[in-house]
C-alpha cells in the first residue's frame, strides 16, 4: 500500500487531485471549530469538559460532525443533512413514480435527483439548526445540569442569524464534497464523513487509557480493535458471484455476445445505512423526553424515567435487543429496495442472458431472491454484531457510546478507506501499464 501511495505521489496528475483533496479536508476541519456568531466560545468548551456522558440522541450527529455539533461550530450540522436527504430521496423512489422514471433516465435524471436531494438538505438544515439552537438556549439539555449560559443574546435576530450562519455551513460541506468528486480522489460526501469520524479516534482512544490508567487493558482494547477492523475488511470484501452467460447472436455478419460475466452480490449489501436507520430511530424517544423533563426529577413522567432507564444509555439489554431487530429489519428492508431481482432478470433476459441450470424470466428472479434471502441473513447478523461492540464495551469497561472500534465509526472508515485506495489504485493502473516490451 505504501509502495502504491508512493507511486501516486510521482504522478503530476494523480498528485494534484490528493493534494486538492488535503486542502479541502483542511478547510472542513477548520470550519468545525469556528463558533457560530453569538455563542460564548469559552463557556462551550467549559461544559464540554464537565459534561459526563453525551446524551445518545446526540452522539450520532456529533459523531458524523468529528465533534463539532456540541461545539455549535459553524459547521456544526456536519454532513447528517445531506445523508438523512439522500436517504429519503432513495426511499421516496420506491414510492413516487415520477422519481423511479427519474432513476431510469441516466446521468439527465440522475443531475435532477441531486438538485432535489440540495433542496431537501437545505430544508432539513433549517430545520436541525433551529432544534440544536432551541436547545442551547437551554445548555442543561446539551451538556447536562452543571452548564451555565453559553448563549451571548436570545434575540430573534441573533438566532436567526445563527440559524443562517449553520444552514450556510450546511451548504458549503456539500459544495466541498462535490469539489473532491470532481477534482479530487474518491467521493467527496464519503470522504468528509470519514474524516470527521477519524478525527476523533485519537481522542476516544486516549480517553479509554485515561479513564483508570491502565496499559494493559488499553493495549488488549487496541488489539481487539485490530481484529476487528480485519473482520470488517474481510466481510465487506466478501461477495456471491452469480455466472451469467451470454448467448451468441448474429447481427448482419458480426457475431456479437458468447460471453461469460458474474452478478457480484455483496455479503453486507445494505452498508451502514441499517444501522443510521436503527440509531436515529431509537433516538427519538430520548429526544421527546428531553422536551417532556420538569426542573425536578420526581415530577418527571412515569414513562420518561423508563425511556432513561432503558433507551437513553445502551448498556441496557432491552435497548440491545430493539436496536438489533432494528437492524436485522432495516437491512432486509434497504436490500429489498436497492435490489430488484425481477428487473435485474429482465434485463438478463432482453439481452440474451441466463445463468446456467436456471431458465430465463421468472426462474432466473426466484433464484436470484432465494441467493439474496441466504446472503442478507449472515449480513443482517455481522451488521447487528459490529453495532453491539461498542454498548458491550459501554457494559464492560464503562465506555461511552462513541467507543471507537464497532458501530457506524468502524464501518466508515473501513468502507470508505477500502473505496478510495480502489479508486487510487485503478487510476493508478490507468497511468502505469506494463506492454510487452519493457
């Protein structure tokens, strides 16, 4: 790999676009750190330091913003308003006919999906700002009772100009991910996603050792990690491979076709999508119990003292058990949405291709869904496995839910980190070929 790093930085080309692509990831980590206007920076950072545990509705927010949602940075809504509006344009497809013919139009209909996936994040910004602003005005809800004011005004205009000042930070995560789309190595939107993940492992790391002091229980953590990671690597690499032949055909006097190609049906179809999926969902109570909380503790609600007992922190076995069938549920629903097995023999069959020992048409489709049903069911497992670790380590080594190794952090990285040094190495080969004489 590193040999392969090496070669790329030799390439004028291919150093350029690596380059650009560390230049934007840098203007990304600065504008997390930049507070918003009418936030007192050092009251922040105060409660920040004094709050104990970050409250689980929050921590997937602050997770995909490397920190800066607690912050109340200017890019503090970090990348979650784009990835909750492609989620939600991806769903609506299955549902409104007039965007399933936009999926079929190619790369026409695919530019007017993105506009629409724009607007909804905007909306979506507008609306994340306003509640993440409602509850500064209430530090308590953020950082926990001992947080004073962090605000410097409650004045309608100071927080709409906060509101403005988020949204437009919101928008301009999105420009920079399509600026390394386009200029850059790999997908922009994975990629600022995985370095705001990456930037705070060091932290969560050093914060396991300084909780008792321990190196022996830190290095045992970090070699569990790496064993881990190797799983993750070798399951996301994993896929069934379905032989398609390709029947010969004449047209005028070229024989065209005869050839042989594989379906590739990945083991974790479903990505991490399953997983965001089950987390926001489990956050939802937590967060309508924080607004349904009174100054004193015992007048609180018989039902919100059970959603802190029970879905607030993960070490609870009743939440372990819903967020798995959550996921298990989420991923066999993702999957029957993103694949088709009907369309896909269809398009087989137009074509002139079958796999061998299945007859075209609706045997093929059948085949295909019973293939997929097997695949998806170990997925659905490895998925739910990998989200547990880091609330088994919230139970066995009084971690906090942001453990590093397990749940959506590991996930990220591993994709995108596997993604973008394919993509390295492919431009790569396209630019350093061996011929037949050296």
């Amino acid at each position: 790999m590193l040999t392969a790093f090496g070669r790329a930085f030799k390439t004028p080309d291919l150093r350029k676009k690596i380059l650009f692509t560390f230049l934007v990831i840098v203007i990304f980590r600065l504008g997390s750190h930049v507070p918003v206007p009418g936030v007192k920076y050092g009251a922040v950072q105060a409660c920040i330091k004094a709050m104990p545990t970050e409250n689980s509705f929050l921590g997937l927010a602050n997770l995909f913003s490397g920190g800066a949602l607690l912050q109340l940075s200017v890019f503090a809504l970090g990348i979650m308003p784009y990835i909750t509006a492609s989620i939600i344009v991806q769903l609506l497809t299955v549902v409104i006919p007039r965007f399933e013919t936009l999926k079929k139009e190619g790369q026409a209909g695919q530019t007017k999906m993105t506009q629409y996936t724009r607007y909804l994040t905007i909306g979506l910004a507008i609306l994340q700002s306003s509640t993440l602003i409602t509850f500064a005005q209430n530090p308590s809800n953020l950082f926990g009772p001992s947080c004073t004011d962090i605000l410097t005004d409650h004045a309608v205009p100071t927080v709409l100009l906060m509101v403005l000042t988020m949204t437009a930070g919101t928008g301009m995560i999105m420009w920079l991910g399509e600026l390394i789309t386009d200029r850059g190595i790999g997908n922009g939107m994975s990629l600022l996603i995985f370095t705001s993940i990456a930037a705070r492992f060091p932290q969560s790391l050093w914060a396991i050792q300084q909780q008792d002091g321990r190196w022996d229980k830190f290095i045992a953590i970090i070699l569990m990690g790496f064993l881990v990671i190797a799983l993750v690597v070798f399951v996301e690499q994993s896929q069934r491979r379905i032989p398609v032949q390709y029947a010969k055909r004449m047209i005028g006097r070229q024989m065209y076709g005869g050839s042989s190609t594989y379906i590739p049906l990945k083991v974790n179809m479903a990505g991490v999508i399953p997983v965001i999926f089950a987390s926001s969902l489990l956050s939802l109570p937590s967060m309508v119990a924080q607004f349904s909380r009174s100054g004193n503790q015992a007048n609180n609600p018989g039902w919100v003292d059970w959603v802190d007992s029970y879905l607030v922190r993960g070490d609870s076995p009743i939440y372990m058990a819903i967020y798995t069938a959550l996921i298990v549920f989420f991923t066999f629903f993702y999957v029957s949405i993103t694949f088709n097995p009907t369309e896909v023999a269809d398009n087989m069959k137009r074509y002139g291709g079958f796999i061998p020992g299945i007859r075209a048409g609706r045997p093929t489709a059948e085949y295909l869904q019973y293939v997929l049903t097997r695949i998806t069911v170990p997925g659905a497992i490895y998925l739910a496995l990998i989200s547990l670790i880091p609330l088994i380590a919230l139970k066995l080594f009084n971690a906090n839910q942001n453990f590093p190794f397990g749940g959506t952090s590991i996930l990220i990285i591993v994709g995108v980190g596997l993604e973008t040094v394919k993509q390295i190495e492919a431009q790569l080969q396209q630019r350093h070929y061996e011929g037949f004489l050296r």
